[in-house]
C-alpha cells in the first residue's frame, strides 16, 4: 500500500481494491481551484501507480453537488496566459483520469456544471443520482469551456446536441442527461455509491489486461480513423492472446468454471 496521501481538497481512500475520491469542498459547492487540481492529480496518480487498485470511484462530498464548476474567485482574477496554462492543466489532469488504464466510475451526487460536467465526462462510466443537475454555462461568463467540453460532449452525445449546450448554457436533469447519452444510468441518491460499486465490481472479474486494453483501444481508436483504430484492435488482441490471463480465460470456459485471473 502507498503511503497516506496528505490532500487539503479531496478526500481519499482505498478498500476492496477500489479508490474513493471525493472532491471536499462542499461550502462551495466543490468548485475545483488549482490547489483542488493538483489534489486530484496527486489521487489519480496514486490509483494508477497502486496494483492494488482495480478501479476509481469519484464523487463529491455532501448531497448538493459533485462539482459545481470552477471556482470563480479564482478565474475573475487570471488574464489570458494564466487562463491558457490552467486550462490546458485541467485538461492533463482529465486526460489522466481518461486514460488510467482502470475503469474510473463518476458517481454524480449532484451539480455537474461547467469543470465539473467536464471532469465527469473524462471518466469511463458515469452515475447520476436524480437530482443531479448538468450544463456547460461557460459562455455566460464570457468563456468557452476550458477542460475538454468542446471535445468530450460531442464525442459523447454528438455535435448538435453538444453545441445546444455549450451555446445556450442551459442546465439539464439527470434524466435528460440519460436520454441524450451524456450519462449511463440514473439511480436513487442512496444507491448511487453502492450502483458504482457493483459495476466495479462486475468488471474486475474480468481480466485486467484485457479491460486495460479494451479502454485503450477505445480511447484512442476515437482519435484516429476507423481502419486505424481497426488496426490498434487488432495489436491489442493480439497481445491478449499471448498472455497467461487468455490461456486461463479460455480454459475456464471450456471446462465450465469461473477463471482466476493474475493480470499476465
């Protein structure tokens, strides 16, 4: 086990091989400041370091909001180079969390707007309890989204609902957020932690490689072209065949057990 991480903005911990982070600023509402980023990006970095952890479970703390956005004491202050370099900070702390090589499973407990849709849509698989609140209202303070809103949201729910959003910066419900594919499930608050638990769960009986590899070649295969993503597949499978997870895999099959896999 690593050692405690001393975080001042996020609460965080490990059990059963799952990593809880949990934004801790709830008399704000969650906003992420720099300080919350680089909290973030230490946890991440621990959860993608330790073997120990199979997948990451990200909330925020109290039943209002998972993140309400960024902290706008902090952004009225930055002129345009101090806004460049902390958007392109959050958005390599995002492109850690998408690309962890474990599956990261948003559970949305409340307002997801502006960096706080955006640090939802980075994760693999995302939760929302029903009162959850979504939105991109970036341009009603003069600016356009700065963590990869431009990018994620129309890969996600395609181009001409994603610009309604961005454009309008309109907030919408945790079930037409489901109906419009920006989120995988809507869930009763109080089940919303034990629901990303299960899922975790569900796939961490699977193979560690395999899954690694899955979510690579899909993240990836996403900024390529079909046919080169066709070829990251199959380098990808291929890999998979040789190791020892795919000879137990296959064998747990055939004679009708459950397989035990090592992640080699």
């Amino acid at each position: 086990m690593a050692a405690q991480l001393a975080l001042e903005n996020v609460l965080y911990e490990k059990k059963n091989g799952i990593a809880y982070v949990t934004l801790n600023r709830p008399k704000v509402l969650n906003a992420l400041n720099t300080p919350t980023w680089i909290d973030l990006r230490k946890a991440f970095l621990d959860a993608k370091e330790d073997g120990s952890v199979h997948g990451v479970i990200l909330t925020g703390a109290g039943d209002k909001a998972f993140i309400a956005g960024a902290d706008i004491g902090e952004l009225a202050h930055v002129d345009a180079y101090e806004a460049e370099e902390s958007s392109r900070f959050g958005q390599e702390v995002l492109s850690l969390v998408e690309n962890l090589g474990k599956p990261v499973i948003a559970a949305i407990n409340g307002f997801a707007l502006g960096g706080g849709c955006e640090t939802a849509m980075a994760c693999t698989i995302r939760i929302a309890a029903e009162h959850a609140k979504f939105g991109q209202p970036e341009v009603k303070l003069g600016l356009v989204p700065g963590g990869g809103g431009t990018q994620r949201l129309p890969r996600l729910v395609g181009k001409g609902r994603a610009l309604q959003l961005i454009l309008t910066g309109e907030t919408i419900s945790a079930q037409e957020a489901y109906r419009i594919g920006l989120v995988n499930e809507v869930v009763a608050a109080a089940n919303l932690v034990a629901r990303a638990e299960a899922i975790l769960k569900q796939i961490s009986a699977n193979a560690p490689i395999a899954v690694k590899f899955s979510l690579e070649a899909a993240n990836k295969g996403l900024d390529t072209s079909q046919s080169e993503g066709f070829a990251l597949e199959a380098s990808y499978f291929g890999i998979c065949a040789a190791t020892e997870d795919k000879k137990e895999g296959t064998s747990a099959f055939l004679e009708k057990r459950l397989p035990q896999f090592h992640g080699r």
